[in-house]
C-alpha cells in the first residue's frame, strides 16, 4: 500500500493519503481546502486516481476540500452519518467497511468530540487513522457540535483501546512536532486517557479546560456540512431591505437542502392552486411563535402566494437571528403557472 502523511501548516491538520499501485486507485482522509493542488499533483506523480474522500468528522478549525477535489476529479465523498451533513455520495455507519481498490477501512463510530466522528481502521497493515476523537498525547475537545467528554471516553476504549496494542494511531491534528503514535503508547502514556485514568477523572479534565472557541468556527462547521461546497445563499442578490431573493431555478437547485416554509393561509394551502413540493404550512401569523423552537442555522425559504407575505416572514426570521433565510420570489403563483407551462 502506498502511503503519505500530508500537513496543513495553517490549521496544523493531518490529511492521508493511501493508494493501491495495483489497481491505481487512491482516496484521501480529511483534505484541507487551499491544499487541493498539492494533493492532486502528488497523486499524478504516484500514477493513482483519487477514487475517495473521507471525513472523519465535521472539523470546526478548517474547511474540507472534499467538494473541490470532486468537481477536480470525479470521485466520490463518504463521511460518517452525522444527521447534518448533506451532499456525500456514501453516509459511513459503524461496522461497515469502504473498499478503495486492494484497501479496506473499517468504519467505526467514536462520537464524543463531535456526535457523528469516525474512525478509519486498516487492519491489513496495522493502522487506525483517529480525525480528533485520539491525538498523539491528547484527544479532542467535548464542549460544541454535539461534544460528549463520557462518549468519548467510551469510544477511545472500547473502539480504539481495544485494538491491537502494536496499532498506529495517526491523528487528525497535532500541534506539538508528533506524527504518529501507537495504542500502547496512548494507553501508557496519554495524559487524559491513558495510565488507567477513570471515566469520573477524564470527564473533570474535559470540564476544566475552558478552551476558546476555534477561530473559523461559524465559517468552518457550516461548509463542511456541505462537504466543502459554496454557500448558496451567496449566490442571491438581497433587496433593499437585505433579504436574499430566490427563484424557482434556485429553489429547484437546492430544495433537498433548505427547509421550505408557506406562510399562507390553510385554504390556500390545500385550494386551487395548492402548494409547492414538501412546502410546511406555517401561516403568518403564527411564524414567529413556530420559529421559536427552530434551529437557527438550519437553511430556510419562506413562499407565500406572489412573495410579499413571505418577504415580511423572511425579515422577521432575520431579525430572530436566523441565519440563512431567503424570500421566493414570484411565490406560489409562479410555480403553479411553471407546472401550466410544463403541461
């Protein structure tokens, strides 16, 4: 098998590339935006085709390069099933196993730095690549995208500890000069997790840390729910009032990843003109007092009849503090005349 540690200085992250020379294809685990020439190239000059992109988590320091790389290459993006990522071509469940030519990984699922992080296991050459659920010395942080100090705990000891002690651990990042470790050294010598530190113990360290939150935080965690991909919301030109406005190519484009919501009226929901595919009835007057509950990075277009009802929704989710919320223009009106067209 071929094999090559590749690091982001900026963001001190671990990208990994493993290749088949017999059948020459390749993939690569966790790709840094702004890295993608290097990768590429390193793959020509190894005569590999990069077959896959695989995430470990969705990473809160850095942007993946795993939409790029794809539109670059053709190949394929798997990341583990988080609930909240969308545009992968393969969800990874734990057990499974993602086969890249001769290479086999086994998937196992270890949340606790974040509720859908994974790890990849090469039992044929002895290798677990770990994202930040297992760092050289350390381990991730619990305290944002769904952390959990006691779930991590239980998966570094019953998915990581568990294997071979002769196993090398190759970490999603390192900030100290480390490239790689093994499972007897982690659990010898890993000042939070190893030495037969208790679960009371850990879970006390993780709470006594008081870490800042990562510095691309807002920007990171949101693309790479997206694998990378451009924001759509950026392509829409806002109105005076600073409410993005969106058409039916749009909507059409990006409706599998945005919550629609009608503001209309329940008669005019269900009457002639009827409502757009996979539209929740929320009438106007009843939005704000809905939304409460909602969350407010999930993406959302607000329709009503001609757009003019639900341009004042959009304002008043905005002003709630809703991040991405955009107006269809031309309503339900335009749409129930496209479907005329069309016949």
């Amino acid at each position: 098998m071929i094999f090559r540690q590749l690091f982001d200085e900026t963001s001190n992250t671990f990208t990994y590339l493993l290749g088949d020379s017999a059948s020459g294809q390749a993939l690569l685990i966790d790709p840094v935006q702004g890295k993608e020439a290097r990768d590429l190239e390193l793959l020509a000059q190894l005569n590999l085709t990069l077959s896959w992109v695989l995430e470990t988590h969705e990473h809160a320091d850095h942007i993946t390069a795993a939409d790029k790389l794809r539109t670059l290459s053709g190949c394929a993006l798997a990341t583990p099933n988080s609930g909240q990522s969308q545009g992968a071509d393969r969800y990874l469940k734990h057990g499974e196993t993602l086969v890249c030519g001769a290479i086999e990984l086994e998937v196992r699922h270890t949340p606790g730095h974040t509720a859908g992080s994974a790890s990849y296991v090469n039992h044929a050459h002895g290798m677990v690549f770990t994202g930040d659920t297992l760092l050289v010395r350390g381990c991730g942080r619990t305290d944002f995208q769904g952390g959990d100090a006691a779930a991590l705990y239980a998966s570094v000891h019953e998915q990581l500890f568990s294997l071979p002690s002769t196993t090398r651990v190759f970490p999603g990042h390192d900030y100290k000069g480390h490239r790689e470790s093994s499972i007897a050294e982690e659990m010898a010598h890993n000042p939070r997790l190893g030495g037969g530190r208790s679960l009371e113990a850990f879970v006390e360290i993780m709470k006594g840390l008081k870490l800042s939150p990562p510095r691309l935080l807002n920007q990171a965690v949101p693309a790479n729910r997206r694998m990378g991909a451009p924001d759509p919301f950026e392509q829409l030109r806002s109105d005076a009032v600073g409410v993005p406005q969106a058409d039916l190519g749009w909507w059409g484009e990006n409706k599998e990843s945005v919550r629609l919501i009608d503001v209309r009226q329940p008669e005019e929901y269900i009457g002639p003109m009827g409502h757009l595919p996979g539209a929740e009835l929320v009438p106007l007057d009843t939005l704000i007092h809905a939304a409460e509950t909602w969350d407010r990075e999930q993406p959302l277009v607000i329709v009503c009849r001609s757009g003019a009802r639900s341009n004042r929704g959009a304002i008043a989710l905005k002003n709630m503090g809703f991040a991405q919320v955009a107006n269809l223009a031309g309503g339900t009106a335009a749409w129930f005349s496209s479907q005329g067209a069309r016949a």
